[in-house]
C-alpha cells in the first residue's frame, strides 16, 4: 500500500506537469498523441525513484532525488537555463528590486563596524552619518566583536521601523545618536555618472532593471547641464538584465525607426523585433562603449545595436557571448525556472550567443576568460563577417567584438595578490581606513584631485606589510617586493573609495585602467571625424598600437 501510495503521488504530480504544457501548448494534438509514451516514462520514473527510497543502501530523501532528476534535466539543456530554490529566487530578485535597510555601507574594522559608503537620498546621509563613523550600538545592544551577518541579523530583527544607532567620529570624544527608517533600498543600475574631463562624460551602467532609462535620462541631462559634448557608456561587467531595460537605453542614441534586436524563437510566430522611436535629444553625441569579457547579454543588446549602426566605438575586450532571451516561470513554493525561450541578433542578423556545444558548464563559464581562446576565436577566418551601413566589419558567433581591443591593466592582478585582497581579515580597507582616517584634508578635497594626493609612503608601505604579517598570513618579503607596485595601487584606490565614493575608485584607477584610458583618448579623435567610419577605426587602432 505504501508502494502504490508513493508512485501515485510522483505519478500525479507528473500528471499536472503534463497537462500544463498540453493546456499552455500552441499544438495541443501533437502532445496528446505522444501522451501515452510520456505517461508511460513517468510512471517508470516514478518506479526508479521509489525503488531508490526504498532500497539504497543509504538513505535518500524523495525532495533530495527530485531536485536532483530537475537538475539532470536542466543539464541536458543550455548553460543559461537554471531553476533557482526558493532562497536563490529571492537572492536573485534582491538584485533587480532592491531590499530593505538604512542605506549604509561597513566592514567590521577593531571589533566595531565602520561606515564605508553613504546611499545618496538615504536618511543615514540626511542625519550625518560619515563615512569613517564606527557604529558601536543598535538600540541599547554594543555590537563589539560581532560579525558583519551577526550585525545584518540584529537589524532586522528590530521590530519598530526606526532603528536607533550611535556612532563614534575619529577624535570626536562624544558619541553621536542618530535614529534612522528603514525602507526600501533600490539598487541603482547607474551608481556613477560625472565629468571624466572638460567635455567627456561618463557614466557606470551596472546592470538592466526597469528604472534604468530613467536613471539613464537623469544622468544624460545632468551631464549635459555640466558640459558634456562626448559620453564614455561602461558596460564593463554589466551581466545584463531586462530586454525591455536593453531597447530603452538603445533607443536613446538611435533615430526613429531603427532596428535595436530582434528575437526568434522555437515556435512559429515568436519573432519580435524592436525599433527606435527618435523620441530622444542625444542622437547625434559621440558615443564610445566599454565592454571586457563580463559584458553579456542585455548589455550586449546595447553594444552590438550601436556598433551595426555606427553609432557607437566599441572598447575594450570581446564580451561574454550570451544571446539567450530567458523567460521566467515562478512555482508556488517560490522557486522558479529560467528558461531560455529564444535568440536575440543584432541588427544585422549577428547571433552573439557562444558556442556551447560538448562543453561542460564550468568550460563554457571560465572560456569567457580564457585569453588564449578568444585570441583563437577573434582570428578565426570562418568567423561570420557582417558589414555596417558605413562599411565597417563587424562580427558574429560569439560575443561583441570591440573596434579598438585593449587588454586591461587592472585585470593583471597576480591570482596571489587577489587572494590577499579578498583575505577575511579585509587587509586593504583595514589600512586605507586608517590612512584615511589619519588624513582629514583627504575629504575636502576634489574628487578628481585625489589620484594625484593620495600617496603611500615607504614606512606606511612597511607598515601594511607588518599588519598582514602579524595576522599569520601566508606571505614572505619576496611576495612584497613582487608585488609591490600592485599593493600601493591597490591601497589607493581603496583610500579614494573611502574619500570619494565609487567616483573617486574610477578616477584613482585611471592609473592602470588601459581601457578607460583608450576611451578617453578615443574622443580626442572621435571629434576630428564626421562619421564612424574606416577611416576613423584605422587611426584609432594605429594610436592605440
């Protein structure tokens, strides 16, 4: 009876997945008349799973065998399809619809918690709260010695919307007590946008969500306000987003009628296509694009639409390769299924997803950043070759390739420098806060001024190396001396992090960002040139060299 009770619950289960897609079919006869044979295979199926529970030398669990059969399906499948556990759905979605929290930022430095970053708009902004401050209670709670999840823990767990804080300012004697709201904390897609130069603006794009034209048109008008005449767009490791996010920022760049993407799927009828409307005031501003190996999908979307249509130069690294629109499909328990449902191209038919074919998940993931095959893939001559409006060659099969390839400095980090940077002691913060905390004339200071203000001495460098020492990490001087200059840079620019926000990162980077670099020489020539065209790319490849 036990038997028989288990196969009819897989069974039935079975049963209502089968009839959702006959009822959600377009060719419901087709599947009805296979009916039998599936219905046959399931109940086998079922028969495998309860002849496991039962007999197994080990004990199994039906959920754990379940999840397990979803997966092995989900194998059989593209790298892109996944089906998400309740937990991951919501992790996921926290990245496209924000959370809930006082809008700080902090890293738990000598026992105690200090502020890192401010949200702009956030109250902790409105009621003084720095960057520097050492929170040492929450309530009537000290928080001394307690981890930054143990801190996360105790914040939600207030039960009013008012969360009362009190802070210590750095040779400030009296503590400061400041109450703040929780609310809702949307992520910004756009976290930077500011002058690089007299003309050039810049802004940072870090992903697609459904306020980014918005936030897009905020900073376009801010800039131009400001002067801009040219924009550098970042699309450097934007993973993507919303296909609907892709088109809006496209079509601010385009004249009306325009082809942005189009889509093809498996089903007859499922072919979409996008267009400019020319509803948009920056038609006609030089635009250049960064992209690397972390740019995909809907950010691809915005690189290849601008490319085919010369509107756009294109700098940087050959990007991800992804070109799977993916549907999702939410469960009741609050999993959910990433489906992938189409192919986007680009304007002129370029299909930009990789090829995945006989490669193991993890090969398709690390390819991406494999330098030596995409050498091999960028000087393939089987390489699909596409013209654009002005003659240029574009290329299709596998990600964008850029118009002036740049390998980036930054990017050079040793493996073993990375480890020491991404050490749980967090070495690097530890030492620019106090260097930062030491040097008050650092926050009056322009932003753009700090690459050239910040300096780490001979004795601070000696300094960090005796704190990393003494912490029992794995180092020796030989390790130091090697990678001495990546240290310094690596320091400072944590320093301009604390000093400036994410702003004054991007500018203290501009020591070894090679990339960023190019785009900013781009403009120079960009400028002297009506149109992109071939004339313009060969001399810009030739500078570049």
């Amino acid at each position: 009876m036990k038997k028989q009770t288990f196969i009819s619950a897989v069974f039935l289960a079975s049963v209502v997945i089968i009839s959702a897609i006959m009822l959600g079919s377009r060719s419901a006869g087709a599947v009805w008349e296979k009916g039998n044979s599936i219905t046959a295979k399931l109940e086998i199926f079922a028969s495998v799973l309860e002849t496991i529970q039962r007999r197994y030398v080990e004990e199994r669990s039906l959920d754990e065998l379940l999840e397990a059969a979803m997966e092995g399906v989900i194998a059989r499948l593209d790298p892109h399809t996944s089906y998400l556990p309740p937990d991951n759905f919501q992790r996921w979605n926290k990245s496209f619809e924000g959370f809930s929290g006082l809008g700080i930022s902090y890293v738990v430095l000598e026992n105690y918690p200090m502020v890192t970053h401010i949200l702009e708009g956030s109250r902790a902004r409105e009621a003084g709260v720095q960057v520097g401050d050492f929170i040492t209670h929450i309530g009537k709670t000290s928080i001394k010695g307690l981890t930054e999840s143990d801190i996360q823990q105790l914040i939600r767990r207030q039960e009013q919307p008012l969360v009362r804080l009190t802070v210590m300012r750095h040779n400030v004697r009296q503590p400061q007590v400041v109450t703040l709201k929780r609310r809702h904390i949307k992520l910004k897609s756009i976290p930077v946008a500011f002058m690089l130069t007299r003309t050039t603006g810049y802004i940072l794009m870090e992903k697609f969500t459904g306020e980014t034209a918005e936030e897009l048109d905020e900073a376009l008008e801010r800039l131009s306000r400001q002067g801009m005449q040219e924009l550098i767009l970042d699309l450097r490791d934007n993973g993507g987003g919303y296909l609907s996010a892709a088109f809006e920022v496209t079509n601010r760049f385009l004249p009306a009628g325009k082809m942005i993407v189009y889509t093809q799927g498996r089903e007859p009828g499922s072919y979409s296509e996008y267009r400019s409307n020319g509803d948009y005031p920056w038609q006609h501003v030089p635009v250049t694009i960064l992209i690397n190996h972390g740019t995909a999908s809907a950010a691809e979307i915005v690189a290849g639409a601008l490319q085919d249509w010369d509107r756009a130069l294109i700098v940087g690294s050959t990007s991800f390769g992804k070109g799977l629109v993916q549907s999702q499909y939410r469960f009741r328990d609050g999993s959910a299924l990433l489906v992938t449902t189409a192919h986007y191209y680009t304007p002129l038919g370029r299909m930009i997803q990789r090829d995945y074919n006989n490669l193991t998940r993890d090969e398709y993931y690390y390819g991406a950043y494999d330098l030596a095959a995409l050498s091999r893939r960028e000087h393939d001559s089987n390489r699909q070759v596409f013209l654009t409006p002005n003659g240029r060659k574009v290329y299709g099969g596998g990600g964008i390739t850029p118009d002036i390839r740049v390998h980036n400095k930054t990017a050079e980090i040793d493996p073993e420098l990375t480890a020491l940077f991404l050490a749980q002691d967090k070495f690097f913060i530890r030492f620019a806060a106090q260097v930062f905390l030491e040097t008050p004339v650092l926050r009056q200071l322009p932003i753009r001024l700090l690459r050239k203000k910040i300096r780490i001495s001979e004795n601070q460098f000696q300094a960090f190396k005796k704190m990393v020492l003494a912490a029992g990490y794995p180092a020796d001087a030989e390790f130091f001396r090697a990678h001495r200059d990546e240290i310094i840079f690596l320091l400072k620019r944590e320093i301009a992090y604390l000093a400036g926000g994410e702003e004054g990162r991007i500018f203290a980077s501009l020591e070894r960002d090679t990339q960023l670099v190019q785009a900013i020489n781009t403009m120079a020539i960009f400028n002297q040139y009506t149109r992109i065209d071939n004339n313009l790319t060969t001399a810009l490849r030739n500078r570049a060299e």
